[in-house]
C-alpha cells in the first residue's frame, strides 16, 4: 500500500495503523490486532546550482548553492523534522583541495562517527587546471538513505607563454610565434590568437620608430611579426616594448567559448645600422689621403 507522507510541515506527525483480523470457521472466534502507530518519512532530494556556468576557462572559480529538500524525518515524540545533513564533493573526494582546484567553504562529512558534519549551504571552487571534474552533492536525514546529486564541470586551457626580448637592426623584422614548449615553459592550446598594444621603452619615442601597429581585437594566430625601421636621423638604440594578451577558442558556432590568457611581454630593442656612402677623392701623385666615415 503506497501512503502519503506523515508530514507536510513542522508539527505533529500524522500516524497510520494497521487493523489485522484472524478467524477461521469456528463462530465468534475472531482475533483482532491493531498495529502501530507507524509513520512515512520523507525522503532528501539532492541538488544544486552553479554559477556562472559548468563550463570555465582555467584559473576561473564556479560558486556551487545547496537547493536540496531536506525531507522530513519523525523523531522520538512522533514530531515531523527537517534536519538533515549534507556533503559536498570533488572527484568523489571530500578534501579541501587536490589536484587542479580549491574550494572556499566546508566540504562535511556525513559519514563521520558522531555526529555527522554538513557542509556550508555554498561553497567556492577555484580551478587551476584544464580537464574535467566532477562535483557532488550528498544529503540525507536520519530515517531515510542518502540523495545524490552529480555536475561535470569543463575547465577549457588558457595559453601561458613567457615574456621574450629581441635585438634587431634597423629595417628587420620580429617574429614570434610560440608554441608549447617553445619557449621553456610556454602552454599554447589550439587556436590560440593574439591582441597587443605597443609602447616606447625607457628613453625611446614611438616616432623615432616606423612600422609598429597595435592589434586591438584577437585573430592574429601567429606569428607576431612587424618590420621596424629608426626614423631618419636616429642613430640610437630604441625599445618597443609589445604587451600581448593571447585568446583560446574552442568550440565552434554557438558552442564556441574564448579564454583569456595571462598577458606577456615581447621586448624589442632597435639597433642602429651603419652606413657609409661611397666617396670619391682626387689626390696628387705621392700624396696621402685621410677618411673618417660618416655613419
């Protein structure tokens, strides 16, 4: 028989009884037994939202809210009860940290002795490396077994590359194109693009420089190449000093999603060149002649 729960609320229990009667074929001999009360809890129901999203780029951190029923349980006087306890979870692991995350808040622990620990209705988890984590939430009240609930989280990679520095003469190009590895170090996902802004170095101008340009929205995939030329009449060494913020997508359409990834340095120093035009001199028989070449 399928009963309707003992609670609804907090208050007093609503109880069921069982009547059995037991005869046979001898008149008036029927036995009547009343058996209970018994009352039907209510089972938890587990689970919980994420925010911003379960999809995340490296290093971003998602806030997870407890939004289970805790049921109802019915104690010692027959009085409907709410309490419950609950567990959160990362890779079915109720640590603080592990590998690739941390989490702000109380895990619980609904297994303990005595008693049983519950976690804070939300907690924080940072993730700091690419893959997927699975989180769950446990709860349970003391009548019935526990609910559980599971969230797969995607936490898409970020390109990580060093800052570099470059030496070239005047009229030469720069080249970077940095793949994993290469430099010592660097993390490159596929389709990773580029933006950059340029500024002048400690006692260079941006005018004594031609050829430079900033890249204000992401689509340059590599490599970051300009031709740098001194203006005419400088004979100095400049420095441009590129600051480069690189773009992961991964995905396509309206399943795309771009990471922004940590902003690096590339350092170019400009180096004068030398130049000595040709010279023709008219000198007597047995003469000698002096040049000091103008650079």
């Amino acid at each position: 028989h399928a009963y309707n729960p003992s609670c609804n609320g907090l208050g007093q229990a609503t109880p069921y009884t069982i009547d059995v009667s037991s005869l046979n074929s001898c008149i008036n001999d029927t036995t009547d037994n009343n058996q209970g009360p018994f009352f039907i809890s209510t089972a938890t129901e587990a689970s919980f939202t994420a925010s911003p999203s379960l999809t995340i780029c490296q290093n971003e951190s998602i806030t997870f809210n407890n939004t289970s029923s805790s049921g109802f349980s019915i104690n010692s006087s027959n009085f409907c009860s709410d309490n419950s306890v609950f567990q959160w979870q990362v890779n079915q692991s109720s640590s603080s940290s592990g590998t690739g995350y941390s989490v702000s808040g109380d895990m619980g622990d609904i297994y303990n002795d005595f008693p049983p620990i519950s976690g804070t209705n939300q907690i924080v988890v940072n993730f700091t490396n690419p893959g997927t984590y699975s989180v769950t939430l446990e709860i349970a009240n003391i009548d019935c077994g526990p609910d559980i609930e599971t969230k797969t989280v995607t936490v898409l990679p970020i390109a990580i590359i060093p800052d570099t520095s470059y030496s070239r003469c005047s009229g030469s190009s720069f080249s970077y194109n940095p793949t994993t590895g290469n430099p010592t170090g660097a993390v490159v996902p596929p389709n990773t693009t580029y933006t950059w802004t340029v500024a002048a170095g400690p006692n260079s101008l941006l005018n004594n420089v031609n050829g430079w340009s900033s890249q204000s929205s992401p689509g340059v995939s590599g490599p970051i190449s300009q031709v740098l030329t001194l203006a005419t009449g400088v004979s100095t060494q400049q420095q441009l000093i590129y600051t480069v913020t690189p773009y992961t997508t991964t995905g396509t359409g309206s399943n795309a999603h771009t990471c922004n990834g940590t902003p690096f340095i590339i350092t170019v120093n400009i180096l004068s060149g030398i130049y000595m035009p040709d010279v023709t001199m008219a000198i007597c028989n047995n003469s000698p002649f002096s040049l000091t070449p103008i650079t």
